[in-house]
C-alpha cells in the first residue's frame, strides 16, 4: 500500500450536474490491493482527515502538484501514429494518399512491433490510462498492440480491423492461407480466435471492429452481429456519420436502411459497448437509436476540426440523451494530448453551436476525457468490476500527477487562478505533455 499527499481532482458520484468535481488542496489519496490483487483508491479526501488513519503506509508527499484521474481516450488508431499532420482535402482523401499506405505496412511483425512499443510509451506520456484503440486488418498490428499494452498495464480495447471490400487488396483482411476460406470467412474467424486469445486477459479487452459500413460487405457485417450477440461481454467499434460524402457513399452501399447509424442496427451492431467515433451528422431519430440501443459516442474534436468534418452536436446529444466521451483520434487527430483535445472539444461547443450560446465548462471538459468516457465504455463499476476514470475508493488506481508550473506561462496563469473552474481551464487552454509530471498504473512509467 501507499499513500500520495497532493491536490486531488475526482468528481462525485450520482449528483447533478454529473460532471461535478471535487477539489482537495491538500489531500490524500491512499491506494493498495483489493482481495484480487488489482491496486485500487482505499481512501481519498482531506489530509487532515485521513493522515491518523493509514500511521504505517508508506507517504509520498507531492507539494504543488494536483493527482487527477487517468485520462480515457475513446477511440484512437494505433497504426496512424506515423502520418498525424498529413494535409488532405477531407476524409475520404487522407484515407487513400496517407492511411492506407501506412496501414499495409503492418502486415510485418516486427513493424507492428516497434509501433505498438512508440504507440503505449506515447500513450502514458501523455496521461492515458485506458484507450479504446483501432488497429489494422492484420492479426500481426492486433498481436503487437495486446502484446505491449499487457507489458506496460495499460488498459486497452482493440481488435482486428474488418475491411473486405472498397479499399486496396493490401489492407482488406487476409483470405485461409489454404485457399479454403475466403476473406470474409477468415476475417470473422480470426476475430474469434482474437477475442478467446485476449479478452479478460489483465487490463486487455476485445472490440469487434468493422471500420465504417462502406469497407464491409453485409455478409462481414452480418457475421460481425453474430459474434457481438455471442460474446455480448466484448466492445464495438466503428465510425459512423463523420463526412458528408462517406454518409452519401454509405447510403447507396445500404439504401434500405433508415439511415447510415441505422445499419449498424440492422446486422446487430449496435448495444451496451458500442462505440461509434464521430456521430456528427445526425437527426433526432438516430440520436434516439443512440439512446435506445444503449451505444455511445467518441467525440473526436481535434479531427473533425483538422479535416473539416464538422462539429459535434452536444445540445441534441444531451436533449435526446445519448452519452459520449472524448477521444483523440490520432492520427486524424492532431495530438495525443488530452488536453489539446478538451481544448477543442471547448471550440466545438463554442463555435459550432453558437446559436445555443454554448460554452461546456472546464469540469465537464475534464469530465468527459476521465469518469464521463469510462461511463460510456461501460468501465464505471456497473459490472463487478472496478470503476476507471476516477479516484473514488474502489476505483482502480490509475492516475496522473500534474505540474501546474510546469511551463512557465503556465506557473503565471495558474497562480492567478481564482476559481477550481480557473485551474482546470488554464491547464486545458495551456497545458500539453509537459504538464504530466507522472502517469500511475499500479507503477509509476
């Protein structure tokens, strides 16, 4: 066991609004084994409450630094960590000049490798504790990423990426080295060897993974369905209404769906642990199938603003009642950083609904990247299992120590800072790697 003394940022549980945050100046945080063995929060809140109840844990004191949550990135692409920054004129674009070349590459072992080792040192760099992450249409991207992600404790969701037509042969899924399977037989097959190989296994969990709608065929799809119904346990993944043209392509592939979310609903890919990135451009009748269904959005900011996708719809999330999470998107996404990312979640509010006046505060900001995307993952403690994402007793103990002085505009902000609303937004506008002195995950990385 062990204790920190330090600020604490958590945020309360069951109380409206939700993405209210408790703030101990001086607090302590004490963490140690549950009868699993998995390092949890014993205890948390002031240390002049807590200091004569744990006389004999070893204390680690960390005076001007704030202990806050690990970060949840819902949704990220492993093997785009390469072409991050690469200009296109949109979506449809950047996937064939720069994805699709660099993802055939890690059909190579060793490749994958070296890139999963760069992609999880990156990650806990920058503060991410849990991440729900694509990798390729290899089994070998998928060996790497599980494999390095169990050597470092991440928690990380992933899976074999399904794409058997509309995209050059090198990055569709592989056919039965035998000649006895075709593509999509092999894909479906693979992805079930995949999941009784990895899911449960420590921090690790499977995500079915069909890339969006125009890279499957329906028998993909439909064999996709079948596997979530059988594993119902497993996430997943997808995207869905990002671009324009991608919705007006998916809608001739799929005309007799309602829409292009609604045919994820028709070959049973959409319920608890459904995770779709982007949701921009939807109607009431889909963000009502969000709600119905149980299935989540990743709202991915710095992308939709980078490849002018579009802005998110907060208020018509909220009025109909869907929950989401903030993710980074790399590498259409312009940063690991979630700060970076809440910044631009904050323009996207601003900016893009300015009708509505809208201006998410710095807790919900925070709130979405920690307890509120945990809650959307399904990873807040509702199935026996440890909650992520916070630091409330029981939770696992994943977090972060920040330096508020780590820059020096940053030291000049954040003592000028009046307000727990103040803090959080000087670190959201000015903060970056820097600003992560520590990221805890049972040990410090």
């Amino acid at each position: 066991m062990k204790a920190y003394r330090a600020a604490i940022l958590r945020f309360a549980p069951d109380c409206e609004p939700r993405h209210s945050a408790i703030f101990e100046e001086d607090g302590l945080l004490v963490v140690g084994p549950d009868a699993h063995g998995t390092q949890v929060v014993q205890a948390v809140g002031p240390y002049r409450d807590l200091k004569d109840q744990w006389p004999d844990v070893a204390l680690e004191h960390l005076p001007g630094r704030i202990i806050a949550p690990g970060f949840v990135d819902m949704h990220i692409h492993f093997p785009q960590t390469d072409i991050i920054g690469s200009p296109a004129d949109g979506l449809l674009p950047w996937l064939k000049y720069y994805t699709f070349p660099e993802e055939k590459r890690f059909e190579a072992p060793d490749y994958s490798a070296q890139a999963a080792a760069f992609f999880i040192a990156e990650l806990l760099r920058n503060g991410v504790t849990t991440a729900l992450a694509f990798a390729t249409s290899h089994s070998e991207s998928v060996q790497a990423l599980f494999t390095e992600a169990h050597a470092r404790q991440l928690r990380l969701i992933t899976g074999l990426c399904l794409m058997d037509r509309n995209a050059p042969v090198e990055v569709r899924n592989r056919a039965g080295a035998d000649g006895s399977r075709n593509v999509t037989e092999q894909s479906l097959m693979d992805t079930e060897a995949l999941i009784k190989q990895w899911h449960g296994k420590g921090r690790l969990g499977y995500a079915i993974t069909p890339r969006f709608a125009p890279s499957c065929s329906e028998a993909q799809l439909r064999g996709a369905g079948e596997l979530a119904a059988k594993y119902p346990e497993v996430w997943i993944q997808s995207h869905v209404a990002e671009n324009k043209d991608e919705i007006k392509w998916a809608r001739e592939l799929f005309p007799d769906s309602r829409s292009y979310l609604a045919t994820y609903a028709d070959f049973g890919l959409m319920r608890e642990r459904a995770v779709y990135a982007h949701c921009i451009h939807f109607d009431d009748e889909d963000r009502a199938l969000m709600r119905d269904t149980g299935a989540v959005a990743a709202i991915s900011p710095t992308s939709n603003l980078f490849l002018g996708s579009g802005f998110f719809d907060y208020a018509g999330a909220d009025r109909v009642g869907f929950r989401y999470g903030l993710a980074s998107d790399v590498g259409g996404g312009t940063s690991f950083s979630p700060f970076h990312t809440m910044l631009a979640a904050y323009y996207v509010g601003r900016e893009g609904q300015t009708k509505l006046g809208l201006s998410l505060s710095p807790q919900h900001l925070w709130w979405q990247h920690t307890a509120g995307a945990a809650q959307a993952l399904g990873l807040d403690g509702q199935r026996g299992r440890p909650a992520v994402g916070n630091l409330l007793p029981g939770c696992e103990a994943d977090f972060v120590v920040l330096n508020p002085k780590a820059t020096p505009l940053l030291a000049r902000r954040t003592a000028h800072a009046n307000s727990l609303d103040e803090l959080l937004f000087a670190m959201i506008v000015l903060g970056d790697d820097r600003l992560i002195e520590k990221t805890v995950i049972s040990q410090a990385f």
